[in-house]
C-alpha cells in the first residue's frame, strides 16, 4: 500500500520572527519560529527550521516582529454610565473624597448613571473603552456588574457584557459584583446581602448570565462574614468566586476566599503572610492592580517578596472603572506593575497573559501559545518582549489575531 504524504493545511501561518509562548510563566522564546493555524486553535508551533511541508491559505511575514499571546485584561469594572473626571477636578482643586461622598458622589454617582443609562448607551460607551483595551493588545476581558447594585441593573450591566462580546472580536468573561456597595434603597448590609443571597445571585445564575461571583470585602463596603454568607450562595450554585480583598486593610477576606478555593483575590496591598500561605494552598491567583495603588496614591506595597517566596501566581490587570483607576491601556499597568511593584517585564507579561488565564479559569485554552491553544496572539512592532512593558503608551501592535481571524 503506498503511503502518500499529504502537506499540512493551515488556514495561515506565520513566518519571519521570534515568539514568546508564555509556557509556565516564562518567556520561552522561539527565534526563527513559524507558527500554523487551523480552525482558531494553533496546529503548529516551532523553529520555522523544523516545518514540515505545508499548504496555507494566508501567509503573513512577520519582518522581524514578536508574536505573544493575545493580553488578558482579568479585572475590570468597564460598563458603567457617566464618568467622575469631574470628580477628579474636584479633588486636584482641593475637596477631599468624604466631602465628594457627602454631595453624593463617588460609587453612588456611578450607581445613579449606570442604572439610568439604557443599555445601548451603556454599550456604547462601553465599547470605545473596550476598543481601546483592544488596540493595546487585549484578547479577553473579564467585566464586572456592581454599578447597578438592583437586580435589573446588575443584569442590565451583565447584559451589556454579553452584547460586547457579541459585536467585538474579543472574549468577554463576566463576573457578578452584586456585592461592590450598598445601594440606596438598603439601609442594612446584611439585609442587602441576604437579598442577594436569596434572590440576585439564583436569578443571575438560573440565567447563566455570570462566569464568577465577586464581592468588596473592606470596612467600607462588606465583612468577611457577609462575604462568606454570599460565597456559600455562590458555591452551591456552582459559580466560582473571586474577591476584592485587603485593599485599604487587613481583614482576612483573602484567607475566606483561599478557603472557597477562588480563581483569585485582588488588590491586596495589606495582605499578610498568613494570607500569602493560604493563597499558595489553594492555587488562588493574586491579581494586582498598579492603576488604582497609583491613582489612590497608595504608598502600602503588596508583599511582592511573599509572594515570590510561596510560588503564588501573580496577574496584572486594569481595573478599569470610573473612580479608582480609570486606565484603559493594560500595557501601562504591565510598565506600573515594573516601576511600582518591583516586577520584572516576564513577570508582568506573564500576568497579562498564562497568570490572567488561570485568575479567570481558562488557562487550557488561552493565556500561552502551544499546540491545541486557542489562537489570540499579537504581533508586536518591538525588538525584544521587554519593550512590552518599557514604552508608556504608544501604539505597538502589528497585528492582532483572534480565534486565528487577523482583526
Ligand atoms: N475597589 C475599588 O477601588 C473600586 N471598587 C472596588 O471594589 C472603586 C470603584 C469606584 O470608585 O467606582
Ligand atoms: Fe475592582
């Protein structure tokens, strides 16, 4: 019987420069590399050298450019109405953030904004934020509800999320923050939260309008003991969870969402130790947000050393929300993770892709670039991936590929 060779078809290939694959955190480059797509998934990867014969429908020189996977943008607060620049202005002209509060400022404006804002102004707003994150090399993004704080404006945020997605060549992972701030029509936390438990997280599930459940655990917004009621709530319905944690204290929410085994706890500049070792226990991702520690003027450093030491998974992510952190370049927070946290360009890129994966649960299929993997990556115009995270600002990208379609 003869045994015919038949070329390899890939719908493209890639040919003409280096890669960074981001396997196990670490640049693992590959000079010289070629890399094949088929269907959206990667079919071939490796020294352009070692390419068995092929036919491809799009070839496309890569002149010298690096190809990395696609950004993971793992934390984001990007739907909400209005913006608080004028609350900004306030500040720098010397009102301080209580006496914005006190005038009805702060989460509250954005609650009041969000929830009148129909949902396609919400979209479009939403998406010149999102195009944004895009240009810079975002492939996924997770979005949080927790401006609507009702459970037809919660939805109507989740809603928006999924229309994004729907219209933008990006993956979009929604999160329900139902649990962020107290909306006005409650006076007491645990009464709001006992209405979430019983009927905003059900109804968000039965919908399968979330992919994780997230809360604000700090003296100003949740305890841990409210935090683990709604968990619990989360939990039996099988959505997993993730928690805003020691941001402006130390409270122990990180050690609570250790013990729920979640995806992640974010912030955390006042973690200790013990925090630490429980985070390494349960493979928890530590997400740090540079654009908020910088627009807080924050001074409390989170335990990078720590971190290192107990093998935690760091991720960097924007943040991106009207008060805190109004960022919409996630390469900036990779540059602000380097000069503010300490991290090395690996590092960060590291949490901008395969740590970002895992913070969001979908390390198998994205964050790294290996045979099987889902096909988001960048070309980037750059001479080596440290450029990543050493121009501040700039547009760097070549071209940007999702699910294998040049977009
Ligand atoms: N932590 C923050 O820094 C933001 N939310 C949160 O949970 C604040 C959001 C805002 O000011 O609108
Ligand atoms: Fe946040």
């Amino acid at each position: 019987m003869d045994l015919i060779e038949s070329p390899v078809q890939f719908d493209g290939i890639w040919l003409g420069g280096h890669v960074a694959t981001m396997e196990g955190g670490q640049y693992h480059v590959i000079h010289d590399a070629a890399m094949g797509v088929k269907d959206g998934r990667i079919a071939w990867l490796g020294e352009a050298s070692q390419l068995p014969e092929y036919q491809a429908q799009q070839c496309h020189d890569l002149q010298g450019a690096w190809i990395t996977p696609g950004l993971i943008d793992c934390h984001t607060h990007l739907v909400f109405g209005g913006n608080r620049a004028g609350e900004f202005e306030q500040r720098l002209n010397g009102v301080s953030y209580q006496q914005i509060a006190q005038q009805g400022g702060g989460i509250a404006a954005s609650v009041r904004a969000t929830r009148d804002a129909s949902e396609a102004e919400l979209v479009a707003s939403s998406r010149r934020r999102l195009l944004s994150l895009m240009q810079d090399g975002v492939t996924t993004v997770e979005i949080k509800s927790g401006y609507g704080l009702s459970l037809e404006s919660e939805l109507k945020m989740l809603r928006v999320a999924t229309e994004l997605e729907n219209t933008l060549p990006i993956t979009v992972k929604r999160t329900c923050l139902a649990a962020h701030a107290m909306p006005p029509e409650f006076a007491d936390k645990d009464a709001y939260i006992d209405h979430l438990c019983e009927v905003v997280l059900p109804k968000v599930a039965a919908l399968g309008m979330a992919d994780a459940v997230d809360a604000f655990c700090e003296g100003i917004a949740f305890s841990v003991d409210q935090v683990d009621r709604y968990f619990k709530v989360a939990q039996s319905l099988d959505l997993p969870v993730k928690l805003h944690a020691e941001q402006l204290s130390s409270l122990g929410g990180t050690r609570l969402a250790a013990s729920y085994q979640a995806l992640s706890a974010d912030h955390l500049e006042f973690m200790e130790e013990a925090d630490v070792a429980a985070m390494a226990k349960s493979g928890t991702v530590a997400v740090l947000l540079p654009g908020a520690f910088y627009t807080l003027k924050e001074t409390q450093l989170p335990p990078m050393d720590l971190l290192r030491e107990y093998g935690v998974k760091i991720a960097i992510a924007t943040d991106a929300n009207p008060g805190t952190s109004p960022a919409l370049s996630l390469r900036l927070m990779m540059n602000m993770a380097c000069t503010l946290f300490s991290m090395t360009p690996e590092e960060a890129l590291a949490g901008t892709t395969i740590h970002a994966a895992t913070a969001l649960g979908i390390d198998k299929t994205h964050g790294s670039l290996a045979l099987g993997k889902v096909a988001d990556f960048i070309c980037w115009d750059v001479e080596s991936p440290g450029e990543l995270c050493y121009w501040l600002g700039g547009n760097l990208v070549k071209q940007r590929v999702q699910q294998g379609v040049v977009t």
